[in-house]
C-alpha cells in the first residue's frame, strides 16, 4: 500500500526571514538611532546648521560603511566555521561510514524514535545525502539558516543607509532654533515603526517591540545631547 503526504502548501513559516531581518533592522535601527543622536550631540554643542548637517552626512557614509564591513567579517567567520565543519564531516564520512551511521541513528533516538526505526532513517537519509543529513540533524546547518555574509552586508548597509537618511532629512529642512526638538520627535516615531514592522514581519508583539527600540532610543539620545551640551559648554 502506498502513502501520499498531502501537501501544505499554505503554511508559512518566517525562519527564513531571520538572516536577512536581523540584518536589516540591525541596520535600520543603527543609522536612525547613531544619526539622530549624533545630530542631536553637535546640535546641543550649538554648532551651525550646515556643520549639523555636514556631520549627519558623513555619519551616514561611515556608518554605512562600518556596518557592511563588521557584517561582512562577522558572518563570513561564521561561514568560515561552517565550512570547515562540514570538512570534517566529509572526512569522517569517508573514514568511518559505520560510526556516523550510528551517531546519526543515536541522534534519531534521542529525539524520540526506537533503535530500530532510528537505524532505517539514518541509513535512508545518508543514502541520499550523507553530508545533508549530518549537516542539519548533528551541526544544525541548513540553506535556511546558514551564513551569508555578502548579503547581510549589503542588507546592513542598505538599511543604514535608509535609517540615517530619516533624521538627516529632517535636519536638512530644519531650522537651526527646532533642530533638536524635530529630530528627537521624528527619530523616536520611526525607532517605534521600525520596531513595530520588525516585529510584525519576525511574528512578534508590535507594542513591545516598539517600546523596547524607543526606550534605547530615548536612552541613547539623552545621554548623547548631554554630552555634546557639556562640552558645547566648556567650549
């Protein structure tokens, strides 16, 4: 008698938006969050109006420029460390083909499955794709989660870039007399939409993920507005 799984077409996950979302709001909430306070720093220092927004400018494009960087090394040495995993396995697979068998069998067991059952999948799976199976169920690397460090290095440059251009623009428009205020206002309101919409799409609370960026937000530009007032003082 043969079985037909049905299909499930309609499920949706969102796992596999992980990588590329942490990322992406890592990026965002970066360059709303390191620009806007950054505005607000040298703006409580009374600097000009064009310094203001010469400084918001260049802390785009550094910014930008650090976040692909340290995202580029950061996960390309976690693909480092996957590769040579998945090395070490091959290797294995190729000396002790009877010991992997029954490390994957073991793995099978302890998630629930008896000796034998377990012994019929393992050797099922590795039939098809030893490294696979071991890859996923023994090291946990799948194509879903695994490390892509040029992509999240674009994403994170992109959206710092997007997120620092928020309160730049603001400053830009700005008067010299309301540049504080605007910028405070306007970086909060996004800080709570990015962590809102981050949270939507990851399928989390939006309040609370709302309310957790803001209030880093709010932290991070009262600290740094005091700072450039206290040495716009001494000044």
């Amino acid at each position: 008698m043969n079985f037909k799984i049905p299909a499930r077409s309609n499920e949706k996950h969102r796992i596999n938006r992980v990588g590329w979302l942490r990322a992406a709001v890592l990026g965002a909430n970066d360059g709303i969050l390191s620009t806007g306070s950054l505005v607000l720093g040298v703006a409580s220092a009374n600097i000009d109006h064009k310094s203001i927004v010469l400084t918001a400018a260049a802390g785009l494009v550094a910014g930008a420029m650090s976040m692909a960087a340290g995202e580029y090394v950061s996960v390309h040495s976690q693909a480092d460390t996957e590769k040579a995993e998945l090395a070490l396995e091959q290797t294995e697979l190729k000396t002790d083909d009877v010991g992997e068998h029954e490390e994957l069998a073991a793995i099978y067991v302890k998630r629930g499955l008896k000796p034998d059952l377990a012994k019929q999948v393992a050797a099922q799976l590795m039939s098809q794709d030893a490294l696979g199976a071991h890859a996923k169920d023994e090291l946990g690397i799948t194509d879903t989660l695994g490390a892509r460090p040029m992509q999240a290095a674009l994403a994170s440059a992109a959206s710092f870039s997007v997120g620092a251009a928020m309160p730049m623009l603001v400053a830009i428009f700005a008067s010299s007399s309301s540049v504080i205020l605007l910028v405070s206002l306007s970086s909060l309101l996004f800080l709570a939409l990015l962590g809102g919409l981050a949270a939507h799409v990851g399928g989390a609370n939006i309040l609370i993920g709302a309310a957790r960026v803001t209030l880093w937000g709010v932290i991070a530009m009262t600290v740094t507005a005091g700072v450039g007032k206290l040495f716009g003082a001494v000044v």
